[in-house]
C-alpha cells in the first residue's frame, strides 16, 4: 500500500485545485505562495503523477489530478463540516450539555435555569438524566454526564454522605430555607409567629417514608419523631403540595420553589420564629472545571438563577 500523504499537503493541493490557484490556496491556509508551491512539487514526486499543468493565468488539473481532487471532495468537505460544527460550539450556537438529576432538582432548579439559558442559547441540547448514586462517580469520570445537580430533601433523599466520600468536586450554588406552607382556608396563620402548640393541631403533611426533615419538624411541633394519628403521609413534593393546597394540613416546603402558587395565594407561608431547615443545591463534578464551553455557561446560568 502506497504511503498516504499527510493532510497538510492534500489541503494544499484541495485548495489549489478548487481555486484554482496555487496563490489563493497559500492565501486561505495562511502560508507563502513559495510554500505552497514546494508542497505541490513534493506531492506530485509523492503521487508520481503531474497533477497540475501550470500557466500564467494559474494552474489547472491534468486528467490524474481532477480524478485525485474528485476523490478527495467528500473527504476534505467533512473535514470543513467537521471544524465549522466545532466552531459552532464553541461560538455556542449548537452544542450538548448533560446533566445528572434527581427529580427535584430537575422540577425547581434545572427547570427555571434551561429556560433562561435555552433564550440564550437555543442551539445548545440539554439532557437530563436521573442519578443512580452507585454510578455517578463512574459517569462523570467516563465524560457520561458533564455535572450532576443535587438537592437532598425528605422526598427524595440521594444520600449526600455517599457522594461525600467520592473524589468527585462538589461546589454548593444555593440554599433553599423550608417555610410551613398551607392552603387558602389557613391563611390567617402568615398573619403573625406562631408557636408550634398553636401550629400542633393542624395535621402534618409529610413524606411517605419520613427522612432527616421530616422527623425534625415533628420533634419540633409533637414532640416525638414519628408521625400521629393526625399526620398524613403521602408519597412525592407535589402530593403534600396538593394536600396542603386543599387545606388538609401543613407541610414543610421551600418557599421559593413555589413562587407562582404563593403569587396566585393558592399557597401561605405560615409565620413563626421557629428553626427552619436548610436544603443545600450542590454541584457534583469530575475536576475544578467543567468539560465543555456550554456546561460552564449552564454552570453560569444556574449560579446566577441561585443569587
């Protein structure tokens, strides 16, 4: 098999023969016309054949060197296509972020900030899929995902102390304080601070399983840490949040990731001066930073949504 030439040589030769022009091949590779001329030589004594018949208006192909330059069309046109679809990425008019989520992540962080960098960026594809905390580690190292987004709450514990022993870099972007919530019938109580005797009758909407959270609130409004005859468990955020919003009883809640049902007052923030949790937004990655232009933008994106 015959020695391939090396691509700066076929690009010269591709140039000349598409212009033309030896000149305005060395023109758009940003060499001297001198070069380019030397290369030409050294791949026709490579290919063994003329490929060029020069002449004062400029060079034209012989018989060989038109079926070589048709040859080398399709390839040296990826080429191009190739660059350019990298040039687009890095200009950010395409490109392709994927990003590890839990669902609640997803619902009340990732949401709000894809639709303000999708404004921005509507070339860009965003991915999102759901963490199996056995292979994060493994999936951001492998280049799978680009950063996973974490939010640990009592309807979807993702087992920050797992994560916490992982080489991986964490940079917490926000915190979120919980905030009693109740529907219409109980917005006398956003009035003034309640104590938790007063707030101890309503019945209290927690998760299913309950976590960290869950028994915090009820050592602070029964006493105990389990769950009384009154308390109602239901599985998932947006279950105690219809509850509540059907005046069923209070629940434990962020108050931001609920802006628009406290704007429409279908939701109340119950007052109190009671010690409310912290749910800390953490981001997990493979190094200090992130693999590509557009994950450090969403990255960017998220960090400015969090201010």
């Amino acid at each position: 098999m015959a020695a391939i030439p090396n691509l700066d040589s076929l690009k010269v030769f591709y140039y000349a023969a598409k212009y033309q022009s030896i000149t305005r091949a060395a023109k758009e590779l940003f060499l001297s016309q001198p070069s380019a001329t030397r290369t030409i030589h050294a791949l026709e004594a490579q290919m063994e054949y003329q490929l060029f018949v020069r002449s004062p208006q400029g060079v034209a192909l012989t018989p060989e060197g038109q079926m070589f330059y048709q040859s080398l069309i399709p390839a040296m046109e990826s080429i191009e296509n190739a660059v350019e679809e990298m040039g687009k990425m890095r200009r950010l008019e395409k490109g392709f972020v994927h990003v590890g989520v839990n669902n609640l992540a997803a619902e009340y962080i990732l949401k709000v900030a894809i639709d303000t960098f999708s404004d921005r960026y509507p070339g860009v594809t965003i991915t999102m899929s759901r963490v199996d905390l056995k292979r994060v580690e493994e999936s951001l190292c492998n280049g799978w995902l680009d950063f996973v987004l974490h939010i640990d709450m009592d309807d979807e514990p993702t087992g920050s102390d797992f994560l916490a022993e992982t080489q991986l870099m964490k940079q917490e972007v926000g915190d979120f304080p919980d905030a009693f919530l109740v529907g219409a019938r109980y917005a006398y109580l956003a009035q003034r601070p309640h104590t938790p005797g007063e707030l101890a009758a309503l019945p209290l909407i927690i998760p299913l399983e309950a976590h960290d959270a869950s028994r915090y609130y009820l050592k602070l409004l029964r006493g105990t840490e389990s769950a009384t005859p009154i308390d109602i468990t239901v599985d998932g955020a947006q279950s105690r949040l219809a509850l509540a919003r059907r005046n069923l009883g209070l629940t434990h809640f962020p108050a931001a990731f609920v802006r628009d049902q406290l704007s429409r007052r279908e939701l109340f923030v119950v007052k109190s001066d009671l010690p409310m949790r912290n749910n800390v937004v953490s981001v997990f990655s493979a190094g200090e930073e992130l693999p590509n232009l557009a994950a450090q933008k969403l990255m960017e994106t998220l960090l400015q949504f969090q201010k």
